[in-house]
C-alpha cells in the first residue's frame, strides 16, 4: 500500500479504494465508540475519561487526512496507534486487565496483520504488550476502581496467562497474515506474467498479421507485373496461336490474382468464403466474353470457407474451364447459359461448370485430350485429392469433387 504518487496497476487502484472504504469504515466506527465513550462519562461524570476520550478522537482526523492521500500503510498505524491508546484509557478508567475493552486487543491485531507490513505490525504488537503490562502492573498495586488484588498463585496465573493468549494471537495474526501477502503476492506476480505472455502473443500476432499482409500485397502486385508483361508480350506478335497461349497464361495468372487480392483484405489472411471468391472470379473472366453473344451465367455457390491452399487450384480450374466454354461451346449460336454450383455433402465439395452449348466431342476428355488446358485441369484436379468427370448431353457438364 503505497501513496497515491506512485505508478499503480488498475488492479492495485481498484484495490487500494477498497481498502481504503474498509479502512475509513473502521475509522468512524472508532469515533462512534468514542463519542459514546463520553456521553457515558458525562452521566458518570468522569471527567478525566472525557478529556482523554475526547483527544484520542480527535486524533482520528490524521488517518482520515492520511487516506484521502491514499497513504494507506501509514492512515492503518496511525488508526492502530489511536485505537490501542483508546482501549488502554478505557481499560485504565474501568476494570483494568478486567474490563470488556481488553477484549478488543485480538481484533485490533487481526485488523493490523491484515492491513501492515511486518514491521510496523511488530511495532503495534510491542505498544499492545506494553499497555497490557501497564494493566497488569495497575492490577497488582491497586490501581484501578476494583477488587483488591489478593496476590494468590490463581490471580497470578491468570494475569500470566492472559499475557501467553495475547502473544500467541499476535503470533498466529501475523504468520497468517504473512502467509496472505505471500500468496497474494505470488497471484499478482502470476497475473503480471500472464498479462505480459498475453501481450506479448498479440504482438507477435499482429506481427504475423502484418507480415502475411505484406506478402500477399507483394504477390498480388508481381502478379499484376507478370499479366501486364504477358498482355505486352501478346500485342506485339501476329501469330494467333501465340497470342491466345499468352491471352491464356494471362488470365490464369489473373484467377490468382482475385485471390490474393480478396487475401489481402480478409482478417486472417489464409482463407477465404469459396462464394465471394467464386462470384468475383467468374465476373472478372466474363468481362472478356464476346460481345455479339447473349451468354447467361447462373451460379448457386454455398458460402463456405475454403483455404488458400485448395482455393488457388480451384479457381485456375473454374477459370479454365469458363474460358474454354466462352472460346468452344457456342460456337454458332447467340445465346446460351452457364450454371456454376458448388456446394457440401457429408464433407465433401462438390463443384460443377455446366453449359447447354453444342458439347464436347466424344474424342475430347481427360486423358484423351492433347490440349493443355483439359491436361491442367486434370492435374489440378488431381493435387486436390479430388476426382473429376465429364457429363454429355444437352451441353457439357464438368463435375469436380475433394474432401474439405
């Protein structure tokens, strides 16, 4: 317990106010004892009990000063120094070692072990062995208003035993109440710890946080580098063979692309809801569809929550596979629908790209096909864990399923 001058925790704060409640609450608990103290003086017209009453409450104002300063260690002696001077005076006044007010000693040193550090409840304790003495002493020569002291070994042993029963209550007070700042002590050091390890995890999180941003912001922005060295590259050669590999290589960079983009901006920077990716990728390959062809796209994506890990092959996949349904499905018609589904089934992600265009010859297929992007289809498919199949009739229906 320290002035309010020095740097505190808010949790050594919220505990100081509670003591010093407790403590003001003895305070004026005190100064009603005394103020009833003298009224019964005044009937009993015990002057001297007054004057002596009437200073040791006035002495009450230094605690009370001493804890709106939140010097509480120094506000609790002074209140123990003003208590046991009390319960001597009324002892003194009355019965002596006899008197009901002896009584209080045991509770004033429960109050002091809880409330002083070692040393200055060791100070208290000599004050209070000193006063006992002093009614020990009055006993035997007569001092106090009572029955003559008769000197026989029965008195003796009483008077020497109520001074071991106070010893050994100080001694108990003051193990137990080393043992509380003991242990309350270790639960502070604990929470330090705790709220230190605690901090530092956070920091080290964010840190991460930051860095897996920087990452993904770096890569998004070579990718962008790469597609835009891709488009260069393809305006400047006239082979149409050429320049649709280039057009080709582009747009898968650019699948990778939104991903790292949406990455970038979501909270954990590893996953992501399989919807919104979907949904942004396909918007962005369709920008580039023929414009003289009506071409309907429906999608029915369950939102769910994907990693990276699995949502970059998948998107080079539906990327792939839109491209090769804009360039080959319709040829000859104007219109004509895509449907893209994705959704779960005992855990298992179930994906499908379908058309209604004039569908894929039966010579074409996975492992039947020379063509490059059938062949990357089937491999991305394949690091997945996942299988993948075509279905014929009315269109082209690709059918992609993985464990998630």
């Amino acid at each position: 317990m320290r002035c309010a001058e020095n740097p505190q925790s808010p949790q050594e704060l919220a505990e100081e106010k509670r003591l010093a409640g407790i403590l003001k609450t003895f305070v004026w608990v005190l100064f009603g004892v005394c103020m009833l103290v003298i009224v019964t003086s005044i009937i009993f017209s015990e002057w001297k009990l007054i004057a002596v009453t009437a200073a040791a409450s006035a002495l009450l104002i230094f605690p009370l000063a001493l804890i709106r300063r939140a010097c509480l260690q120094a506000a609790s002696f002074v209140f123990m120094l003003c208590a046991l001077f009390l319960i001597t005076i009324i002892a003194t006044a009355g019965q002596g070692i006899r008197d009901i007010a002896v009584v209080a000693f045991p509770i004033v040193f429960i109050f002091a072990g809880l409330t002083l550090d070692r040393k200055l409840f060791k100070i208290c304790f000599g004050l209070a062995l000193a006063a006992v003495s002093w009614l020990v002493i009055g006993e035997v020569f007569g001092v106090f208003s009572t029955v003559p002291f008769s000197g026989n070994l029965e008195t003796w042993v009483l008077l020497s035993g109520e001074i071991v029963l106070l010893s050994i209550a100080a001694l108990a007070v003051d193990v137990l109440a080393t043992n509380m700042r003991k242990n309350l002590e270790l639960a502070r050091q604990e929470i330090i710890r705790r709220t230190q390890a605690e901090e530092k995890v956070g920091y080290l999180l964010a840190e991460k946080e930051l860095l897996l941003k920087e990452v993904h912001h770096r890569i998004k922005n070579n990718m962008a580098g790469m597609i835009s060295l891709l488009n260069l590259q393809a305006r400047k050669q006239k082979d149409p063979a050429v320049i649709a590999v280039l057009e080709d290589a582009g747009q898968r960079m650019k699948s990778m692309g939104v991903l790292y983009s949406q990455l970038y901006q979501s909270p954990g920077f590893c996953e992501l809801s399989l919807k919104n990716y979907l949904e942004k990728l396909i918007g962005d390959i369709l920008k580039n569809q023929i414009e003289d062809k009506s071409i309907k796209v429906e999608m029915h994506i369950v939102d769910y929550i994907l990693d990276a890990k699995r949502l970059q092959p998948l998107g080079i996949m539906v990327n792939e596979l839109l491209t090769n349904i804009m360039k080959y499905a319709f040829t000859g018609k104007s219109e004509g629908i895509i449907t893209v589904c994705a959704t779960i089934l005992d855990k298992v992600l179930l994906v499908s790209v379908a058309d209604d265009g004039i569908g894929i010859p039966e010579s074409q297929g996975f492992g039947k096909s020379s063509g490059f992007g059938l062949m990357l289809v089937q491999a991305l498919a394949e690091q997945l864990s996942g299988k993948i199949s075509i279905e014929r009739g009315n269109g082209t229906k690709i059918l992609l399923e993985f464990a998630v």
